[in-house]
C-alpha cells in the first residue's frame, strides 16, 4: 500500500470515528434532555404541582421545560467562546459532563409532598443547567462531522450528529414506556420515573470514552497551528455576522417549535385531548424516531445533491401542508391513522428540515467564528420552541373542540422560517477549507 493510500485510509477511519462519536455524544446529551420534556407531559403535573388543577399544572410543568430553553443561548455563548478559543473537542467533554450530571440529580429531586415549593424550585435550576449543556452541544457536535468531512459530502456526513437526537428521543420515550407499562401507577409515580434519570449516570461514562478518543478537528488544529484563533470569538461573530446568525435563528423556529408539538406535547394532547391511551402515544412517538434516524441521513444526503435551500424549502412547505392532516388524523383516534401522523410529522416533514441544518447553519461562518455564529443562530430560535407546548396547551383549552388554531399555529412558524431561509446563502459548494477567517 502506498503513502497516498495509506493517508487516504488514515483520513477515512479518522472521519468515521468522528462521525460516530458525534452521534453516539448527542444521543446521550437529547436522551437527557427529552427524558425531562417526557417526565413533564406524564409525571411532573401530579407530583410537583399537586396543589392545582390539572391544566394549571400542567402549564407549569411544561413552564419549567421552557426554561431549559431559556437556557440555551447562555450555553451557546459559553461554549461557542470555548470551542472557538481552546476547541471543539474539549468542548463536547465539557458540555456532555454538564448535561449527564444534571440529568441525574434530576432523579433525587424530592417531590412537592416532601419538601413543598423548593421541590419544584429545584426541578427548574436543574433544568436551567441542562439548557446551558444543549446550548453548547450542538455546535460542537455538527463540526466535528463537519470539519472532518469538510471535502465532500458535508451534508449527509453533518447530519448524523442530527440523527442522535431522535435516537436520544426513542432511548427516553422507550424507556419511560417500559417502566410506565410494567410497574402499577403507584409505583411508577413513587419511584419507577427516576429510574431512567438514574440511567443517564451510566451513558455519561460510555459518552466520554468515545469523546475522549477523537483528535481535534483539521480544520481547527490548523488554525491553532497558525496562531490565527479569535480573542473574542462571541463578541466579533455578533459583529461581523449578526444578519447570518438572526436568519439561522428564524429558519429554526418552524423546526423546532413544529418537532416540541409533534415529540412532546402530542403526548397531552393524545391524552388529555384526544382522549387515547398514553402508552399508545408513547410507542407511535419511538416508532417515529426510529424511523427518523434512518430519513435524516438519507436527507442530509439529498442536500449535497440538491443543495441545502432547496431541501430546506421543501421540508417547511411539507411541515406547512401537514398541519391540518396531522390534527385531523390524531383526531380520528383510529390507531393506524394516529400512527401514520406520528411517524410522517417527525420521520418525514421534520426529518427533511432537520437534516439540513447540520450542514446549512455551520458553513455560514468561516472556522475561527463557526462553533460562536453557528451555535448562537442554532440556540437563539429555542425559546420560541420552548414555550411551543405552552402556547398548544393555551390553545387547546381556549378551543377544546377545535384544533384549526393549532394547525395554524405550524403552519404561521413554518411561513416565517421559510421567509428567513430565503434570506440566505447557498452553502453546499462552499470550501471550507478556504478563508479560515
């Protein structure tokens, strides 16, 4: 085998390694973090919030998921300051720590009958500090497939990391299912609800060892080589680049106001709502993120071929034509069509946006600004998603015999996503190995 070749092999396995790592770091991290979304649409209501009605408390229950939102433009700048000074790596180790340890105390958090108003004071600090991980997450994750992958096929090898996340939704929906399913409801709201939280202690070890493992990004690592890295990476990207990082952040309000609708507060609603049972809910929702993981890569894909506007336009037209279909489907409460609306929102419609924005978001900036621009444009949009199942609630409850407004809630954050994408640059044939600045 020749030098070439053997440079050619060593580039490969490096790139894959990469790209596993990313993925196998970012399930654990949405594991953590949806685990948390689902815990509030089941248990949360009742547990932390006894002293109310059952809509108030689940407002308030679904009030202390948003703040994980809240959160996550914090994290962004922390982290994209980080992964920009010191690198990517370092980063991910630092935000994944941040994220599992959290997620785990989340589990000794004793309940409102115990210790009264600090319990649910409590659950929102600790949520408040797994925004600020997720925050810094992504962004560290979609480059490091990125960076590695910078030659070609950035799309579909960017997308993996986005495949984590329903992977991470399928681990905590599937789990909570199993132990909701298998232990009496007194068990369950006594103690089987933290098991999963406890679960999360185990994925962090396994989540650092593969982190741990990787080198730095090439395209990173050259810039340090160069003694070129920014001083101030936050401060300069909001100066150089503030146009780039609000149309990032307005392409993402329709994904992800449209996947909190579909993967956690579908599971109320299908409930309290529609009147099905929750396992059933439960089971539809890990069916559609299983089949997710698959769709994602094969749209990331697309979007090398097809360029990543032009993907990205026909995700949010189809997210904007299946608002209705999807309601009137939930609403017919016949289990094949339920499950047909499951699993086209998040495998179909929202696999086709979500898919993009890995590759789309990132190659905006140029790689001494990329982890600050992207993760700020990425983490701006998520207090407008955060406060998506508050809104649905209100909504439902105003109109309890109607769910239009619903629908035309999606298909308002869809046409404002699709305006700002049209705003942007055409990335897919950028050299991102040019003009490191």
């Amino acid at each position: 085998m020749s030098a070439g070749q053997q440079h050619q092999r060593s580039e490969r396995r490096a790139l894959t390694e990469a790209v596993v790592a990313s993925t196998i770091g970012t399930t654990i991290e949405w594991y953590d973090f949806f685990l948390y979304g689902t815990a509030s649409a089941l248990v949360f209501p009742k547990l932390f919030f006894p002293d109310f009605d059952r809509f108030t408390s689940q407002i308030l229950s679904f009030g202390t998921f948003t703040v994980g939102f809240l959160a996550r433009p914090i994290g962004a700048a922390i982290f994209g300051h980080w992964g920009d000074r010191v690198g990517r790596k370092s980063s991910l180790v630092a935000t994944l720590l941040l994220m599992g340890v959290s997620t785990f105390l989340v589990g000794f958090v004793p309940t409102y009958e115990r210790i009264g108003i600090a319990a649910p004071i409590l659950l929102t600090l600790l949520r408040f500090v797994q925004g600020i991980g997720v925050g810094g997450e992504w962004g560290g994750a979609v480059l490091l497939a990125l960076e590695y992958g910078h030659r070609g096929k950035r799309g579909f090898y960017a997308s993996w990391p986005q495949a984590g996340v329903p992977l991470g939704l399928l681990t905590s929906t599937g789990i909570v299912a199993l132990f909701e399913a298998k232990l009496p409801t007194e068990a369950f709201e006594a103690w089987g609800w933290r098991v999963p939280f406890y679960l999360s202690g185990l994925l962090i070890a396994v989540g650092l060892i593969v982190r741990f493992r990787i080198m730095e990004t090439p395209l990173f690592a050259e810039l340090q080589a160069k003694g070129e890295v920014a001083k101030a990476p936050v401060v300069e990207v909001i100066r150089r680049n503030w146009r780039e990082i609000l149309l990032a952040a307005g392409t993402r309000v329709g994904e992800q106001t449209c996947f909190y609708l579909f993967a956690i507060y579908v599971i109320a609603y299908v409930e309290k709502v529609v009147g099905a049972e929750k396992n059933f809910i439960l089971f539809a929702v890990s069916i559609a993120a299983l089949v997710e993981f698959f769709t994602i890569p094969l749209f990331g894909r697309l979007s090398d071929r097809w360029t990543r506007k032009r993907t990205y336009i026909l995700g949010l037209s189809l997210l904007f034509c299946f608002a209705f279909p999807y309601f009137a489907l939930l609403d017919s409460r016949d289990p094949t069509l339920m499950l047909l609306a499951v699993v086209f929102s998040l495998a179909g419609a929202h696999a086709v946006v979500y898919s993009v924005q890995a590759s789309l978001i990132p190659e905006l900036f140029g790689t001494r600004l990329r982890y600050s621009g992207a993760s700020l444009g990425y983490q701006l949009a998520s207090p407008a998603a955060g406060v998506a199942p508050l809104i649905a609630a209100w909504l439902s409850k105003q109109y309890p015999e109607a769910y239009w407004p619903l629908a035309f809630y999606i298909m308002f954050v869809s046409a404002l996503s699709l305006v700002c994408v049209l705003g942007l640059a055409e990335t897919s044939r950028k050299d991102l190995s040019h003009g490191v600045k």
